[in-house]
C-alpha cells in the first residue's frame, strides 16, 4: 500500500487512504488494493472452468460496499480493472482529481508529437488529449514534423471530448545558406489551406523536404510562424545588427504571417554538445531578441506522454537510424509546475521569472484562442478530374466525357449480338457511380491507367470487387470482363450503402423557363431553383412516412431526399 501511495503522491492524484486496503479517490471512487506478492498469478479458473481475474476478495461483495475498482502492480506499472464489467487491464493514469498546480495559470500544450511523425513521436491524439484534460488544459495542439496526417484524427477526438485543438506543423526552411527550424500554427481557414500548399511544397516538390523562405512567405496568411528554439542566431542576423528591433523582422517575416513567436523550450536533451546548442540559442534571444519584441512562447517539443514512456522514443529512433541520438527522458507533457522549476533553474535573480512564465504560457492561449480552422466534416469530397485541353475541345464536360468513354467502351469490347444485354447492366452501373458523385473518381482512376500504360509501367488486370464493376472494364482500368465471369457488381458498390433513393425524383434540366421554377432556400444556405413538375420525395412533419408532391407543394420544412444524380448534373452545371 505504502508503494501505491507514493506513486499517486509522484503523480499528484488526490486520494485517501480509508482502510489498509481500501482508498478513496475523488472523482474516481473506491478501490481495493490487491497486493500481488500474496497471490499466485493474476488468473484462475471459476467453478465454471472460465479464467477470471484472480481477486483476493469477492467482487460481488466489493461492489455491495461501493467499491468498483481493483488496483494492483504488474511488473513496472500499477493498473486497476472496473470489476463491474469484463477483466480488462487499465493503466493507472489521469483517473480522479489531480492535486492543484501552484502555478495554476492558463496554458496550452502546443509541442506534440504524435506516431504520425514515423518513428519519432508516440501516442495517438486521444492518449494526449485525456492527459490534457486531467491536467484542466482547455486546449491542445500538434506540431508533426512534415506531415498533417495527425489533424484530422486530433480534431475528431477533440470535437468528442470538448477540448479545443490547434493545428501544428514543424519544418526546416532555407534563407541563402541557412537552414532554419520553425512551427506553423494554423489561426484561419485560409490558414490551412495554406498549410495543405506548405505540406505539398516541402514533401512532394522539394527532395530534401525543406521550403524556401520566400515560398513560405506565400503561404503564411492566416497562420502564426515560431522561430525554432535553436534560430536565435539566424533571427538575429536578419538585420546584420545586435540589436534588432521588431520592425525588421514584421519587415522580413510577419508581413507575410498573422504573427510571428520564438519557441521557448528549457527541456533537456540529455546530450551534452545538444543543450549547449539549445541553451546558447535561449540565452541568445533573451539577451537580443526578447527585449526588442521577438515574442516567447512557451513550447516543449513531447515526444511521449510522460517520464516513464521514453524508451518509447528510443525504440522508434533505434528502428529508424539503428543507433539512438539525441535520447531523453524530459520531453514529456509536463504540468506547469515542472515547466516553472525549468525557469527556475535558468533565469537569474535579475529577472521577473513569474512575469517571464506568465507571459511564455498566455502566448500559448493567445495562439489556441486565435486557432479556429478545422476541417469540414458533414459532407464528403470526392476528386474532381482536371480535363486536359484536348478533353474539353472533345467532350465539353467531365461527365460527357465519362459517358462518351464507356459508349467507346462498350463498342470496342462487345459483340454487337451481347450489346443490349451489358448496355443495360452499364446503364445500371452509371445511375449508382451518378449518384454517389463517384464519375470524376473513376475518370482520375482511367487517367491513372492509361498514364501508366503510356509509360511502360505495368499495371495489373483488376483485383477484388473492382473486378465486379462493368464501367471498370469498359473504360479499360480492369481487363475483367464481370458479366462472362457472372461477378458482383454490388460488392464494388451496393446503393444501399450509399443512403440512394432510386426512382426518387427530376430536379430541373437546362430549359427551365423563368416563370415554370420554385425557388427553394436549403438549410445550408443554398439556393435551388425546380421545375414545377420536378417530382420530389420528402420527409414532412407529422408525415410517418416519407410522400412524393410536386415541387410547387413544397411547404416550409419539408426535408427533400434529393438524389445525388439529379443534383450533381443539372445543378452544378448550371451554377445555380
């Protein structure tokens, strides 16, 4: 019990201790404490033959005195299972209430790194976010280096837990001869989709990953840019003097971005030659930068979730490089407590460290509060086929071409005695691709085919339920022929799935005449004009089931089940 006690006091978790093997813990419960050198192994068999968790005491009765947990040790680690449903091991962290911070100021993690950073950082977005959450953070953001792969995951886990979230990015840029280390923070929607261009221009068009700085000045609107903590030097030399005034750096940077931070990052390395780089670096911009307007904030790079997961880092380096470098075991997420015992032991006595801390940390909330790009998540987006010159000469638009394609199709690799019998299966086909907007997906899928081909590259004949589709093998991307073959179109894509609603409705065509349309004004704020006769299915209240009128019946609140297809080529195409 003693060692219990002291792990929850290391990780500041409130408790009380109510019998010698009983504790209370606010915001959690009750727990038995199962000292594990008093029994055999943690299974055994019930009078059932089942394997059961192995407690020393009877559950049922635990449970009839309120008691709802079993902790004990396994090894290195202490974990508790909720005895009211199935065994499952739970690591003992961030459960209950934590013992208040005596720096208890607003704060905002910025400096994540997920597994998304291949073989360097750890732990998904819902690992860092309840850590975030226990420690009373309202926010949290992420700074992968090279990769956004992480943003959607965070958000989504974020959105589910009401934690705010910040989209993060690090990279190196180039200015001459240097190479910078820096961190965007998206603040806008255009903010991200310039961060989409900054993420295309380091790892698709540049071979070292890197980004030259005035490509990255084009693309810093609605971001915020953070100096790396290792940049001083090169941000000092921006001006060509030691005293460098904020106005030379607007003038160079943050012309281009929202705003402009040096990261401020005490966090050891463990490595020697490292922290005398780091610490120099730190040293440099309190002494040029700071004082002449280079904002600070505060950002620990954390790699894993605490002190005890940094072998977590070493694996993953190891697997990377085959040796491990720059190893530590202080880049965690740290409370701000442990944060503030580093400015301690850095700043001295001729500095305001509360102040310093203060204004480190308000700067993290300032960028986390400023941070409200998110992706768009109600709808799906489907490719869209850049036609070539030549393509829209020939075919005017993507779906004529789509349909011309397959009549080539069918031409070419039908008999003329099967042709009614695979048109109307094609017809079929074309009605479902149609409706679930899936025409540009398979036309960038036959671009991509017959590139390939083009260039002697080899491409297979078809795998899986895409040997199922007809409009595969007539636009030449699979050579399976699914009807002699008697395969599943449905595999492939079954309407159902989709939410389709065939036979359903008309939405306007191309003649609609001025006076035979009803305007419709759609929740999303879109407007549509219908033909008066346009038949439509809808979903009315105090209707059971839904009923078809006519679109000059339409009344207010009535829910229209649109078909994709009679949307996607009529609508669209007549930009309405």
């Amino acid at each position: 019990m003693e060692e219990l006690i002291n792990w929850l006091i290391t990780n500041k978790i409130k408790h009380q201790i109510v019998e010698d093997d009983l504790i209370a813990i606010p915001g959690f419960g009750l727990a038995f404490f199962q000292d594990m050198e008093n029994v055999n192994s943690i299974f055994r068999y019930d009078n059932n033959g089942e394997l059961i968790f192995n407690c020393m005491e009877d559950p049922e009765m635990l449970l009839k005195d309120d008691i709802n947990y079993v902790i004990f040790k396994f090894g290195d680690c202490w974990y508790y299972t909720d005895i009211r449903e199935p065994f499952k091991m739970h690591i003992l962290k961030y459960v209950g209430e934590r013992i208040p911070a005596e720096h208890n100021i607003p704060f905002v993690n910025l400096g994540i790194h997920t597994p998304y950073e291949l073989l360097n950082g750890s732990f998904m977005p819902g690992a860092w976010i309840r850590k975030a959450k226990h420690l009373g953070q309202t926010a949290i953001g992420v700074c992968d280096r090279n990769t956004m792969a992480s943003l959607f995951s965070l958000q989504k886990e974020c959105k589910a837990t009401d934690l705010g979230f910040v989209f993060g990015y690090s990279l190196t840029f180039i200015d001459g001869n240097d190479k910078v280390d820096a961190k965007i923070y998206v603040q806008t929607q255009q903010g991200l989709q310039n961060l989409l261009r900054i993420q295309k221009a380091i790892m698709v068009d540049s071979e070292d990953h890197t980004i030259d700085i005035d490509e990255l000045a084009k693309y810093g609107q609605g971001n915020v840019l953070v100096f790396g903590k290792l940049s001083a030097e090169y941000v000092l030399s921006i001006s060509g003097s030691d005293e460098i005034p904020a106005s030379d750096i607007k003038f160079k940077i943050l012309h281009y971005f929202d705003d402009v931070f040096f990261q401020v990052d005490l966090s050891e390395y463990k490595a020697e030659r490292i922290d005398i780089k780091v610490l120099n670096s730190q040293k440099l911009y309190f002494d040029k930068l700071y004082r002449n307007g280079l904002k600070p904030v505060l950002i620990s790079d954390n790699y894993y979730l605490d002190k005890d997961d940094a072998r977590n880092k070493i694996i993953l380096n190891k697997v990377a490089t085959g040796a491990a470098h720059e190893q530590s075991d202080d880049q965690y997420f740290k409370d701000l407590d442990e944060h503030f015992q580093m400015f301690q032991q850095t700043f001295g006595p001729d500095w305001d460290i509360k102040a310093l801390f203060s204004e480190c940390c308000a700067n993290t909330v300032e960028i986390a509060n400023n941070a409200s790009a998110a992706f768009e998540t109600d709808r799906n987006f489907m490719p869209k086929y850049d036609m070539t010159p030549e393509e829209t000469e020939k075919y005017g638009t993507s779906h004529n071409m789509f349909t011309q394609l397959l009549e080539d199709g069918l031409q070419r690799l039908v008999p003329a005695e099967k042709r009614e019998q695979y048109r109307e299966q094609m017809e079929y086909e074309k009605y479902i691709i149609e409706s679930t907007n899936n025409v540009d997906y398979l036309l960038v899928q036959y671009d991509t085919v017959n590139w390939c081909r083009r260039n002697g590259i080899q491409v297979g004949c078809g795998r899986g339920s895409a040997a199922g589709c007809l409009l595969l093998y007539l636009l030449g991307i699979t050579l399976i022929d699914p009807i002699k073959y008697n395969l599943i179109f449905e595999r492939f894509l079954l309407p159902e799935r989709a939410g389709l609603y065939q036979s359903d409705t008309t939405i306007i065509g191309e003649d609609v005449e001025a006076d035979c349309y009803t305007e419709v004004h759609l929740s999303n704020g879109q407007t549509l004009k219908l033909f008066n006769d346009a038949e439509l299915l809808v979903v009315r209240q105090r209707e059971e089931n839904p009923i078809r009128i006519y679109a000059d019946e339409l009344q207010e609140g009535d829910d229209i089940l649109f078909d994709n297809k009679d949307e996607l080529f009529t609508l669209n195409e007549l930009d309405i």
